[in-house]
C-alpha cells in the first residue's frame, strides 16, 4: 500500500474498528431509535461541555447546519479568507442558506484580527445585511490558534452580540497541541464541529455540538440537506471507536510533522513554512519547475504527495515515522540526482 501523504482523511479503518461497526446495535436515526448513533450524541455534547449533539454525514454538512441554525436569509457570516466555511465547501451558505460572507484575511497564526472583524461589522441600517455570527477554524492550515485568542474573541462576540461557530473539523489536534481537555476549547462557542474521518481514522461522518435549541434547528436542516441517516450506527460505532482510542495519539503525527519540517529544512532547493502552532501539516516550497517532476519521483516510489505551490504534507495514523523517513529520503534523492545530473551537464 502506498505511502499517502495528500491529507489525513486517507486514513483507513483498523480491524478494530471495522469489528466495533460489524457489532454496532442500529436502529432508525430518524426515529431517534438509533442506539449507537443516540450514545454518539450524547457522549460528544458531554465531551464538549455542550446541551446536545447532532450526527452528519460530513464536516461540510456539520458547517452548513451550523451556519443556517445561527443566520436567516440576508444575514452575514465574518470568515477567514481561506477557511473551509467560506472556501472549500461549495458556497453552501451562500447558495442554499442565502447567508453572505464577509471574508477577512487570516493572520499569519491563522486567527482574524478581532479589530478587522469589528469593523466588518455592519450598522443596523437596511442597506446592510446583518452580521450575526463570527466562524473560526482550529486547526488552521494545521496551526492551533492560541487559547488565549480564543477566550478574546469570545468576550469579542458576546461585546458585539455576535454569535460564536467553530469549525472544529481538526480541534482535537489543537487540543493534544496545547493539553487541554477539548472542551476547553469548544465551551468557549456557541456551537463546534469536530470531523471523525481524519486524524481520528474513522471512515465517514463529523458532529455538531451546540444548545438544545440550536440543534433543534440543525436537525431540521439536516434534513432539508438530505443527511437524515437511518441505520447509521454502524458509522457511528466507528466514530466512538475513533474518540475513545485515536485521540491521545494525535501528538505521534505532530512529532512526525515536526520531524520531517526539520530534516526537509536541511535542502538548500526548499523552503519550509513550518509555524510554531503547527500540528500535523508542513508546508514545503518546491521550486515551480520541479513540483510535477517530484510528485511523479514519489510516486514512482509509492510515496503520494499533491502537486501544489507550496506541496502539503500532511501526517496521520497510516504513515508512522517509518513512513516519514521515506518521504524524506525520496525527497531528498531527487534533489541529490538533480544536482548530479547538473553537474554531469557542465
């Protein structure tokens, strides 16, 4: 099997995992009759210091709920300029929720400057839309925005009386980041997101986590987004599986992240972009005539990166140090048979 580096939501179920499904007690979600799914909830709501939890089918679909129970139409949501709820989610709040962003640019530790924000802030005016809700990314680009930001901007949002959403697809790698209960984290918003088909290895499936009332409305619109599930159990044993077994060992994929940011730092031909924050993401700046040459060297290898400017590696639970050390040396020989096959031209 090749060596996968492209993102951490290639991780595979593990045998123990795939049993914990094969046993799972279903029943129908809809109905509420769904065991597994039904312990899900309650235990991530408990885990999160929150009211209540709804299961979905994804981190995108997790969002969207989020954002259509916090806005109405011709509400507005401030979001990073290169965050998933603004950028990589298909412009769902914007299409089916008629909710408008107002995208701000991220600072370089992945946290929006909270003076920006306020002054994105609309007036109570019919010419403006109304700005309602303020959404955050942890991790960033897999860098954990510091706790001490975090509390700031939530006395920000009850100053502004915005509310508070957390796109919280990676937030346990911000928790084993900074060793803090998770919760930690998440009782500072209004509602929190949390992905199980990442770092946590399971195959499918996120969480949004909120007030009773706010999941009331989540749900409704699950379902209006087609993510009413039945007997979905068997992805929810995974997902339970995956919190009570896979969280603590987030910190092996930011030691690995750490290591290779070092030794790829040693190449003269890159630069690495690795923030103090970061978890289990590097980012590598590969010379533009080199980047397709070197994603098909690896893969030639059976190592997989994405071609990109910069090329994103990312760690998880299938790609141990081992795995690591390989990605490593590929790189490395590429640039040593380059800088031969330069020398043997001159």
């Amino acid at each position: 099997m090749s060596l996968d580096f492209r993102s951490d939501t290639t991780t595979r179920p593990s045998d123990a995992m795939r049993k914990a499904m094969y046993h799972a007690e279903v029943g129908d979600d809809v109905y509420g009759d769904d065991t597994t799914v039904n312990r899900l909830e309650a235990m991530m709501a408990e885990r999160f210091g929150m009211e209540a939890a709804v299961f979905a089918a994804s981190g995108t679909q997790a969002n969207l709920m989020a954002l259509m129970a916090h806005c109405a139409r011709g509400d507005e949501y401030i979001v990073g300029q290169q965050a998933h709820t603004y950028k990589y989610e298909g412009g769902g709040a914007a299409v089916l929720g008629s909710i408008q962003p107002q995208p701000l640019e991220f600072c370089e530790d992945g946290t929006i400057d909270l003076n920006m924000a306020k002054s994105a802030i609309k007036p109570d005016n019919e010419h403006f839309a109304n700005t309602r809700l303020l959404c955050l990314e942890n991790t960033q680009a897999g860098k954990a925005l510091p706790m001490t930001y975090l509390e700031e901007a939530g006395r920000f949002t009850r100053l502004e009386h915005l509310n508070f959403h957390l796109d919280g697809a990676r937030v346990y790698n911000a928790a084993v980041f900074h060793d803090v209960d998770v919760a930690d984290i998440t009782g500072l918003f209004d509602t929190s997101t949390c992905c199980f088909s990442k770092g946590l290895g399971a195959p499918v499936g996120s969480v949004l986590c909120g007030s009773h009332e706010m999941m009331r409305k989540a749900r409704r619109w699950r379902k209006l987004l087609g993510g009413s599930m039945r007997q979905s159990g068997v992805i929810a044993a995974a997902a339970i599986y995956s919190i009570q077994n896979n969280v603590e060992r987030l910190a092996d994929d930011h030691e690995n992240a750490h290591w290779i940011a070092e030794q790829l730092s040693e190449l003269d031909e890159l630069e690495v972009n690795y923030h103090a924050h970061q978890t289990n993401m590097v980012f590598v700046d590969v010379p533009a005539t080199h980047v397709a040459d070197l994603v098909v060297y690896l893969k030639e290898r059976d190592i997989i990166v994405t071609a990109g400017s910069p090329i994103r590696i990312v760690t998880h639970l299938d790609v141990d140090r081992k795995a690591a050390a390989a990605l490593v040396d590929g790189i490395k020989q590429y640039f040593v048979s380059l800088r031969s096959g330069l020398a043997l031209a001159n």
